[in-house]
C-alpha cells in the first residue's frame, strides 16, 4: 500500500517451502500458492497500513516477465479488486516492480546501480 510515494503496508507470501523439496521453483506450485495467498496478502498490507478496501484509489500488478501462471493468477487478483471498486488498474514491469519495492522500503538505489 503506498500513497505519495510512501510505503504505509506491505506484505509478503512465500511459497519456498513448497518449492523446496523439489530442489527449485516449481512453475506449476507457484500459481497455485498465489491462488491461495492473494486474498490474505491484501488483507494483511491493508491492515498493515491501516487502511481499509474501500480506500483503495488504484490498483497496480506486475504483466511480465516471469513464469507464465504466477503471475496470471497476480493480474487476475489485482483485476477483479480494481473492477469490483471501479479504480484504475496499472501494469507493472515484474523487474521494475521488484526494484521499485525495494526503494520504498529502503530508499534511493545509489547511482550509478545495476538492477
């Protein structure tokens, strides 16, 4: 959740503990743990912010890269929250996104960096 360019909540749902008896990502696990993540991670980075659904103003979702359900599964939240509270939806760069997280969190990359 951000507002001005500040983080107000965040939240993070891991599905490695799936992945990890097999070695590595699994690409058909990753879509299926986002299907059951997506709906408490919304919740948690509103409580997390104090903020309620309805005060949501727009709604953004990574559009790729990555592998191909995940990601799916992301969109298809993040369009059915924008639809059902008639906000806009923005696509995200799925890198960019990871990089533009990360410095609101912690501040400007230093320059010059490589992402």
């Amino acid at each position: 959740m951000v507002r001005d360019g500040r983080l107000l909540g965040h939240a993070v749902a891991s599905s490695m503990d799936e992945h990890v008896r097999f070695g590595g990502v699994v690409p058909e696990i990753a879509p299926r743990a986002h299907v059951h993540a997506v709906r408490p991670v919304i919740q948690r980075a509103l409580d997390d912010a104090g903020l309620r659904l309805a005060d949501v103003g727009a709604v953004a979702a990574t559009t790729g890269p990555g592998l191909a359900g995940a990601p799916q599964v992301g969109l298809a939240g993040a369009k059915t929250v924008a639809y059902a509270l008639g906000v806009p939806l923005y696509g995200v760069h799925h890198l960019a996104g990871h990089v533009a997280a990360d410095t609101l969190e912690h501040g400007p990359l230093p320059a010059p960096a490589w992402c």
